[in-house]
C-alpha cells in the first residue's frame, strides 16, 4: 500500500511572511564586506590547491586573508561604537 504524504512545508516554506526583516538585512548589507573577503580568500586558497603556490599565489592569499581581518575589525569597531562604555 502507498502512503500519500503532503507536502505542505515545502509549499508554504516561500511564504512572504518568512522573508527577512528590514533589520536583519541591514545587518547582511553591513556584514557584506567581510563576506565578500571571506569569498575572496577561498577563492585565493582554491587557485593554490590546483598547482603549487608561486609567490603570486601566495601574495593572492596574504591580501585576502588581510581583508578578511580588516573587514572583521571594521565590524567589530562599529558595533562596539554603539555602546556604551568601552575602553578608556
């Protein structure tokens, strides 16, 4: 005997009611440069898994990994700006 099963979660799971908030995209479009780093960075380490890393490959890599670090620093900076308190 075959059971018929709905599907209901996969047809209401596009719902416009499940779409992010205004806040939670304004946190993406902030966080969207340390991802477009992060992006950067593997795609410098996948260019370096093909062959053996020349010093291009590797100055590709240092300057995406730099960016990763200042993008999160910037983060970091602006969120502890809207705080109170903080290092004197």
């Amino acid at each position: 005997m075959n059971h018929v099963v709905t599907v209901q979660d996969a047809v209401t799971a596009f719902e416009p009611w499940m779409e992010p908030t205004d806040a939670e995209l304004d946190a993406i479009e902030q966080e969207m440069p340390g991802i477009l780093a992060g992006i950067d960075l593997i795609e410098a380490q996948i260019i370096a898994l093909d062959r053996p890393p020349n010093e291009v490959d590797n100055q590709r890599s240092r300057r995406a990994h730099n960016r990763v670090l200042a993008a999160g620093r910037t983060l970091a900076n602006r969120r502890s700006a809207g705080r109170p308190g903080g290092a004197a």
